[in-house]
C-alpha cells in the first residue's frame, strides 16, 4: 500500500493564541512538510486547491512545483484540482510541467470540489456544476491521450486538431477522480478505468463499502482492469494518543465548525471528537499503533491500494506538525506495509 499526506494549506486562528499565521509563512512550513515527508520515505503528497481566505492554496501545481526540487522520491498530487471551474488545458499543461520538473512524479486528483466559490469567481454557473465536471474531464482525458486533439463539447470552445503542450514524462499522466460521497462519480471513475480517491471525514467507513464496490463493477463492466482505490481521511499523530488529542483537537474543531456553520453542522464536541478517532469512526487521531491498527482495519473493508492523511484539519503547530509526519513515515508506514506483505504472503490471515 502506498501511504502519504494531503493538505489544504489552512490558515485558521491557534485556538491558543487567537493569531492566524500569515499565507507566506505557512508555504514556508508546507514546503518544509514536503520536504519531510520523502525524507521520511512516504509515497505521496497531495496539496488541495480552494479559494477562500482560510486556505492557502489556490494554485496546487504551482506549490508541488516548489517543492519538485526539495524532494528526490515522493509523488505530487494535487487533493484535488477543482477541473469543474478550471481549464483542462491549462490544469494538463501545470502537471505535465511539474511532472517534468519532478522527473516523473506528477498526479491530477480531479474532483468537482467541496467548496463552490470557484464557479463564480472564474464565470461558471453553478447550475451546470456537474455537467461542467464531467465535460471537463472527458476533455482532459482526450488531452492525456493525444499529443493533438478534437474535440466539442457545450462549456468550452471546441479543439480542432490543437496541439498542447509540453507532454509529461509518464505517458500516461496519472488521473484520480476525488469523491466524497456520490455514487454516480464512483460510477463515472470505474466506467472510465480511472482510479478512485474516497474521502471518508465522517460517518461509519464500512457505509462507504458500497461506492469502492461500485467503482469496481463499472470498470470491469466497461472492459478495464481493477483500478486503483485511495482512502483519504483526518487525522494526527502523536507519541501519546493524549498528546495527539490535546494538538490536534482545537484546530479541528475551528475548521470543522467553521464549514459547519455554512452547511448546518452541529458543533464539534470532545465526545463527538473521541468517538470519530475510535476503531470504527472516521478519523485517525493517535498513537502510531492506533493509526496502524485502524488503516489495517479499514484495508479488510476495503482492500484499497493508496492511504492518505490529512494532518492539518485547521492549521496546526509547525513543530507539531513535523513530528507527527515523522511518526507517520516511520513507525506506520513501515508498520502497516510489513504487515500487509505478510497478509499477501499468505503467512497471516485477514482478521474477518
């Protein structure tokens, strides 16, 4: 299983000090977590795009490529690109350019995005707000496969026989399609032989089973090999799992109650905290052992390929921060491929 990190570079008051760090200081702090994060031998960094004042990152591409040069073997993802309100031939063009920059490295994870101020800062309507995704997609994948393309579609000027360019160094460019909890983008993802990135930030993770199934069934209805499943969920860790509490819980409450306060969620409480961090919950906050025991559990669920950890739900200590990607790259994710091989092997059976 490859394991990694994403984030969205957010920028919420330390419920401590009340300060908010500034934009430049926490692309500073990010660079240095990518940095960290190959050192520490993980397999991917994902930096998401949104365009709101309490995240950092607007232009995902233009970070990875920052940090291109500071790493040698982590993959740079984006988590995700929001391709609905975007431009599929620019979004081609930034990746395969980080992907040139990175000597091979570069992933688009494509998404129709959990936050909708991109559509109408870019002139979309969001009336259109899925039609325009599964346009755009259908119109980067005929950009991935053909070095000159044709194509028409209702949101977009038509292509006739336009070269684009540069072409990246992997042929083809790794695509993911993000969900959260859609099962026709799951479908759409399968039908299309793309891998599937499931983001799974609350709620029971066996009720989101169905839509890993889904996404296998279209793909071998459509002719294509299994493709690749990522789980990516919240978390933090720490040495204790009373120390990965106390950090982790004040930041998450901020951001969560923040979105939650637009969309009609109840307010975080330490009670609903602890039981989202329990074996079945939704989050992977705790002790390396914990962290370990749960993506081992949900791997019997899911039997998924790819785990991503967002560390930074609300912007977190920097020093925190890196210790916990530490702890992450060294004691689970050795923990966690050690055990899978011996599954694999035959030499432990999968708890049932």
């Amino acid at each position: 299983m490859e394991l990694g990190i994403y984030t969205f570079a957010e920028l919420t008051p330390d419920p401590a000090t009340g300060r908010t760090v500034s934009p430049a200081a926490r692309l500073r702090d990010l660079l240095e977590e990518i940095e960290l994060a190959d050192q520490v031998g993980l397999d991917v960094f994902g930096v998401g795009e949104h365009h709101r004042p309490d995240f950092a990152v607007s232009a995902p591409a233009v970070v990875l490529a920052a940090a291109a040069p500071r790493t040698k073997q982590i993959r740079l993802t984006s988590a995700v690109s929001v391709l609905g309100s975007d431009d599929p031939i620019r979004v081609f063009q930034d990746f395969a350019t980080l992907d040139l920059l990175s000597a091979g490295r570069a992933e688009i994870m494509a998404g129709r995005g959990s936050f909708v101020e991109s559509f109408p800062l870019f002139g979309h309507d969001l009336r259109d707000y899925d039609a325009l995704f599964a346009e755009k997609l259908d119109l980067l994948l005929a950009v991935r496969e053909a070095e000159r393309v044709t194509w028409s579609g209702h949101h977009r000027a038509a292509l006739d026989d336009r070269g684009v360019y540069p072409r990246p160094l992997q042929d083809p460019l790794p695509v993911w399609v993000a969900v959260g909890g859609t099962p026709e983008s799951a479908v759409r993802a399968g039908t299309l032989g793309l891998p599937l990135a499931l983001g799974i930030i609350g709620g029971l993770p066996e009720r989101f089973a169905p839509f890993a199934e889904l996404h296998r069934r279209a793909a071998a209805e459509a002719g294509h090999e299994p493709p690749a499943l990522s789980i990516n969920s919240h978390g933090f860790v720490a040495e204790t799992a009373r120390e990965a509490v106390d950090v982790s819980y004040g930041p998450f409450a901020t951001m969560m109650d923040r979105i939650g306060r637009e969309r009609g969620w109840p307010p975080m409480t330490p009670q609903t905290f602890e039981a989202a961090r329990s074996l079945r919950g939704a989050n992977f906050v705790g002790t390396p052992d914990e962290v370990v025991e749960k993506i081992l559990f949900q791997h019997e669920i899911f039997g998924h390929q790819r785990f991503l950890l967002q560390l930074s739900v609300g912007t977190m200590p920097h020093d925190r921060l890196m210790k916990a990607i530490e702890l992450f790259g060294t004691q689970v994710a050795p923990a966690v491929r050690k055990e899978l091989g011996r599954r694999a092997a035959g030499a432990v059976p999968a708890h049932s």
